[in-house]
C-alpha cells in the first residue's frame, strides 16, 4: 500500500464524517424520532456513538498508524517530503538473483569464449607475419645470391675479355716484330769478310759510322756475341 491509498481512506473517512455531521444537523428531533419508529422514546445515543468512535478511531489510531507506515516505509533522513513522495511513485524492479547469475556466467562464458578466439585470432596473425618475414627474407638472400653469382660470372668475363685482349695484343706485337724482321731481312745486304776487315771497318765502309750503337745494331742483327769475325764469314747488315 502506498502513500496515495492512505491518502485516499484518510479522505474518504473524513467525507463520510462530514456528511453524517450534516444529515445529523439537518433533521430534526421529529425526523430523528419517526426515523427510530418511535415517536415518544427519545432517541438512542447509538447515531451519534458511531460517528464519535469514527473520529476518535481515526484521530488516536488511523492516523498515528498512517504517519508511522509512512516514516517507517518511504521517510528517508536527509530527504524532503517532496522528494520521499517521487522516490515512492517510481517503480523499482528487483531483479531475480538467480536469472542476474545466470546472466553474469553467460556473460562470462562468452567474454572468456571471445578473449579465447582474440587469443587465437593473434596467435594466427603472428603466425601468418612470422611466415611472410621468412618468406621476405628467404626472396632477399635468393636475389642476393643470384646478384652475387652475376657479378662473379661478370667479373670472369671481364678477366677472360681482358686476358684475349692481352694475349691478341702479344700476337699482333708478335707478329708485327716477325713482320718488322722479315721487312728488315728483304732489305738486308750481305758482306762477305775479307783479309784484313773487321767488324768495326765493316760498320765504316757501309754506314760511314763505326760508333758502339753501330757495332751493336749488326750483332744483334747477326746473332753475334763479340766484334771477331772471320774470313769468309757472311754478315746480314740491316
């Protein structure tokens, strides 16, 4: 029962008192009289007992109740009547212990349920980036070893080009001394040694020069080792 119902039983046994008050009021002692059926006998006291117990109920007993319920129920220390009365309109719902602990395992259950498929969700995502990493990795000593294996095949060719190069270079040279020598052996003259010559007379005669760069050039020319020649000897001069 709420404040509003004791409001209302407060109000009705306050009505129903002023309306026996007016009726007792409004009827005379004739009225009241023919009212009891007997016109001669005074009338009892028992109309107005009742509405005296009524009051006298609701004085020293509804009311002392009512106001009592009242601060024992819905009076709050520190709140004003008006704000006891908003809080005692709302409705509160309790809910059931059982359905909250129900509702709190399950809640539970599933926040466990998620964290584990987060748990593995991140386990798998490490997983698939560890496997890239390696894959990265494992692409990058392959294009390292594949650079490297093109730069030793380009640094042999580049020996091979160069050791043809080298060894064209000796051939030419080779065969241009061979041609140089065939050239100065077409135009080499022979002197055959006479009684009396030597190489350094030779040299005069010939080139009108008997320096040591002369004598040189003839030895050489001939294969010779010293200036003593022989009668007879034939001598290539260049």
């Amino acid at each position: 029962m709420n404040k509003e119902d004791y409001r209302d039983k407060i109000e009705e046994h306050r009505q129903s008192f002023e309306d026996e008050q007016n009726e007792q009021q409004s009827l005379s002692r004739v009225s009241r009289m023919n009212k009891n059926g007997n016109k001669n006998k005074k009338p009892k006291n028992t109309s107005r007992k009742t509405p005296l117990m009524t009051i006298l109920f609701v004085i020293f007993i509804l009311i002392p109740l009512t106001i009592l319920i009242y601060f024992w129920k819905f009076y709050e220390p520190g709140k004003t009547i008006e704000q006891a009365e908003k809080d005692t309109a709302e409705q509160v719902v309790e809910l059931d212990p059982s359905e909250s602990s129900a509702s709190d395992k399950e809640k539970d259950k599933g926040k466990g349920q998620d964290d584990q498929g987060d748990k593995k969700a991140q386990e798998q995502s490490q997983k698939d980036a560890d496997k890239l990493a390696a894959e990265q990795k494992a692409a990058e000593e392959a294009k390292k070893a594949e650079e490297a294996k093109k730069a030793e095949e380009a640094k042999k060719a580049e020996e091979a080009r160069i050791a043809q190069q080298q060894a064209e270079a000796a051939r030419k040279a080779e065969e241009a001394k061979k041609a140089e020598e065939a050239k100065q052996n077409a135009k080499a003259t022979t002197h055959t040694v006479k009684a009396n010559e030597n190489l350094y007379r030779i040299a005069l005669n010939h080139y009108g020069d008997g320096s040591e760069a002369t004598l040189a050039k003839i030895r050489a020319f001939n294969g010779m080792s010293s200036n003593t020649v022989r009668v007879g000897q034939v001598i290539r001069l260049p």
